[in-house]
C-alpha cells in the first residue's frame, strides 16, 4: 500500500483481517470486471443469480453438516441475522428460549443484538440496558500465570455446565468466537471448550453458534476454526476473507434441521433482509477467492506460515519488553510492556516507519498478514515489529 506521499508499506493486519491473496489479486479482479459487463445488483428478496448460487454451494462444499446459506452485507449483520435465526427457531419448535450464552471478552460486532453477545466492557457497557438477555461466562483463553490452555479450559466448561444446568431450558444458543477471540488481544484457546460447549448445546436443546467472521477461510490454519475441534456447529456466521476485502458480503450458514422449522406457513417465513444482500459482484469475488483457497491449498499454505513465522517470533517473545505472544495459524498477537500511554499504539507508529503497518488492540499488537505471505515480507514483517519494540518499550 502507499500513503499520500508516496510512502510503500506492508500491510500486515490485511485490511482489518479480510486481504487473503493480497491486494489487487487477477483473478479477483477479472471476475469482478467479468461480472460487472452481466449484472451490477439485483435484490435477493423474492430472487437469485447466478453468482449467489454458485457461492453457496461452495461455502456448504468447504463446511461438511451444514447445509444452507443465508446472505448477509458484513460480519454484524451476519450476526444479527443468526440470533435472529436461533430464537425463531426455538419459537416455531415449540419453546420459545428467550437466552443467549456467550463468552466474557467476546467480540460478535457493534450492532445490538452483536453487542448483547459480546463482552467487552469499553466496547459494550454503554448499550447494556437495550440488549438481548444473556448468560457470561469467562473467557477459555484468559488463563492465570502458570496456567495451562487444557485447565482453563475446564475451569470454563464448569461454569457453562453450571449455567446450562440453571437456565439450559431457557438458553436459545451458545455463541461463541471459536479457538481464538481475536478482537480481545487474541485469547486463544483449547479445543476441549469447543467440543463440550457442543456437548453442552445439544444436551440441553440448544444451539451451537459459532462467530467465524475473523478466523474462517483458513485464518487458523483449517478452512473454518471449528474444525480443529472437530464438531459441526448448528449455526455459523461468516464474513472479512469470504471475498478476500474486496467487497462487503458475509453469511449465515444453518443444518438442514435449523431451516426446517422456517417451512409451512407464510407466518414461518424469516422476514430479514438487506438492500445489498448477495449482491452480485460481491459473490463473483467471494467465488474467485474461495476457487484459488482451494486451488492453492490454503489451508496447507497457513501451516506453513503460521509455522515459519511462528518461529522468527521466538527471539521478540524473549525479550522482556513481551508479555506474551498468542497465535494460532496466522492470527498473532505480540502483548508488550505496559510502560506509557498507548505503548501498543506507539509500537505500531513505530512499525510504520518501517514500512510496516500494524494496528493495536490495546497493548497487544496484532500481526494479521494476507495469508501467502512471502518470506522476504515475513522477515520484514517481523524485524519491523522488533526494531519498533526495542524503540518504544525500553
């Protein structure tokens, strides 16, 4: 990218987490402009084309037990629209559940019923009395000194146990960011939550919702965080890399099972939609980027970078001006020193005079490449961020 002054800069968060190839990449480029000669917009209310529907059948071909799309315009609304879709559901199954469970340190976006699920109190705690009605409980990655991943991960399941034995009856999904909350600094954790808040929703008749809005299209490593834990959600919101930052699109993916409590009476109908909803470039580009994902093995292409990067990590994580460093595939977090205002702000300015750009969660500095990172821009990428360390946290 470059600045006004002409000033080159790697981009190492990917736009706010969405570039997977790059900017500017041909094949996303010509099948936008192909499109573009065909239809520009055309609603999805009542309609269809062509695009929608060849992206839909990719997005259930890369997600095994799921098996129907509902278009949304980005990661909030996609959000909305499955909350939305939970509790209909539990109302034309017979027991309307008017709660939500979800994690402390959660980040679902900043709409309403987004912010009811989320946790974070300089984000959320100002819209607090116009939310939905939820349960907390803590965050599986928020782990004390000499704690290991697997025990706060059991310290977590308890406390979910205890809510779903409480209140399960009344509990219309779990929601939750899977493997990694990324918005809260990168709090990563164990599988083993994953696999029992499954547990957990099916036994009490609950969904399970999972956020992949930041980690799906092969963030984590697989092509959908949950799948390192091997369990099929009921409900799964995506957005960010779907069209590779090109244009605003996200989805609501659903079983079978979920969709057909919507069938019977017009009255069953799920009235929600947007103006922009699937519009047709957007899915033209999201078509092209989930081809090349394929195509180039994503998945295979993150484990090698999360590996290679994870290992030019080392020598920042042992410095002592590095709390800790948090990653999963090729989504980082390097938490420094606390030692002035905005440390993690001034790091990144610091990065930025190296041609670097990052971008701060607080103290945590979020390292979020385009995920067929070269070597060359991975080493720059990371001394960048070594210099700009030892520059500010002295």
């Amino acid at each position: 990218m470059y600045d006004t002054d002409g000033r080159k800069y790697l981009d190492g968060v990917s736009s706010l987490w969405v570039t997977t190839f790059g900017h500017r990449t041909p094949e996303i480029d010509a099948a936008i402009i192909a499109q573009l000669g065909k239809l520009d917009h055309s609603t999805f209310l009542g309609a269809t084309h062509t695009p929608g529907i060849e992206l839909a059948e990719k997005l259930l071909a890369l997600t095994p037990g799921l098996d129907k799309v509902f278009y949304a315009g980005d990661g909030s609304s996609a959000v909305e629209a499955g909350l939305k879709i939970a509790y209909q559901y539990s109302v034309q199954s017979g027991q309307p559940r008017p709660l939500f469970v979800h994690l402390s340190e959660a980040y679902h976006g900043d709409t309403l019923g987004a912010v009811s699920v989320g946790g974070m109190k300089l984000f959320h705690a100002t819209y607090r009395p116009l939310l939905l009605k939820t349960a907390t409980v803590g965050s599986p990655g928020l782990r004390a000194p000499g704690q290991t991943p697997v025990e706060r991960a059991a310290e977590v399941i308890k406390e979910l146990e205890a809510v779903m034995a409480a209140q399960g009856d009344q509990v219309c999904a779990i929601v939750l960011e899977p493997m990694v909350q990324a918005a809260a600094g990168m709090l990563t954790y164990d599988a083993s939550f994953l696999r029992a808040a499954r547990e957990l929703a099916t036994k009490y008749g609950a969904l399970l919702m999972v956020d992949e809005v930041a980690t799906g299209i092969a963030r984590t490593g697989p092509m959908w965080a949950h799948q390192h834990a091997g369990i099929t959600p009921d409900l799964l919101t995506c957005g960010k890399g779907i069209t590779a930052g090109y244009l605003p699109l996200s989805a609501v993916l659903a079983t079978d099972e979920v969709y057909s409590a919507f069938l019977g009476a017009p009255e069953k109908t799920f009235f929600h939609g947007h103006t922009y909803t699937a519009n047709p470039l957007a899915c033209a580009a999201a078509n092209a980027n989930l081809t090349l994902a394929v195509e180039r093995d994503l998945p295979g292409q993150v484990a090698v970078l999360g590996a290679r990067l994870a290992d030019l990590l080392k020598p920042v994580g042992d410095r002592d001006s590095v709390v800790e460093i948090r990653q999963l595939g090729a989504m980082i977090g390097v938490e420094v020193a606390n030692v002035r205002h905005r440390t993690g702000f001034e790091v990144c300015r610091a990065a930025r005079k190296r041609g670097v750009w990052l971008r701060p969660l607080g103290d945590t500095v979020i390292l979020m490449p385009p995920l067929t990172l070269g070597e060359a821009e991975q080493n720059l990428m990371v001394e960048a961020l070594a210099e700009a360390i030892d520059e500010v946290v002295r």
